[in-house]
C-alpha cells in the first residue's frame, strides 16, 4: 500500500505550500500530474501481462516502457486538442 502512494507529488505540494505557492497553482499541477499518470498506468497493464506469458523480465520491461513512452507521445497532442494545458 505504501508503494502505492504518490509520495513524489504529495512531498511537492507540501512543498509549494510551504513555500507560499497559491492553492490555485497547486490544483494546476495536481491535476497536470492526473493527466500525466494515465499513460503510465500501461506500464502497470502491460509488464505483468507479458511476464505471464513466459517473456524474459528484461524484454518485458523494454517493452512496457516502450509502450509507455509511445502512450505519452500520443497523449500530449490529444490532451492540447482536448485543451488541456500542461
């Protein structure tokens, strides 16, 4: 459970906000972080999906993060089309 928690991203908004950084500009990046985590989350999908099925750890995390990195290739136009800005 505790690798789970998105530690980077609570430390940086405590952070922030004792640096005196405005709410308003800590929502922004919390919910730039959202937007960046969904293409991640194919990482998560994939690597234990082709472990399973008898591919070589090394090959399977070359993959994944192949996968991965294609995702947010794809998903930054989608997100500035969509308005989102990051």
């Amino acid at each position: 459970l505790v690798a789970a928690l998105p530690l980077t991203s609570l430390l940086a908004f405590v952070w922030l906000h004792v640096d005196g950084v405005e709410s308003v500009r800590i929502a922004g990046l919390s919910n730039q972080i959202f937007w960046l985590v969904l293409p991640s989350l194919i990482l998560f999908l994939l690597l234990p999906l082709l472990l399973k099925h008898g591919v070589g750890f090394w090959l399977s995390l070359a993959i994944s993060i192949s996968a991965t990195a294609v995702c947010y290739i794809a998903m930054l136009p989608l997100l500035r089309k969509l308005g989102v800005q990051l």
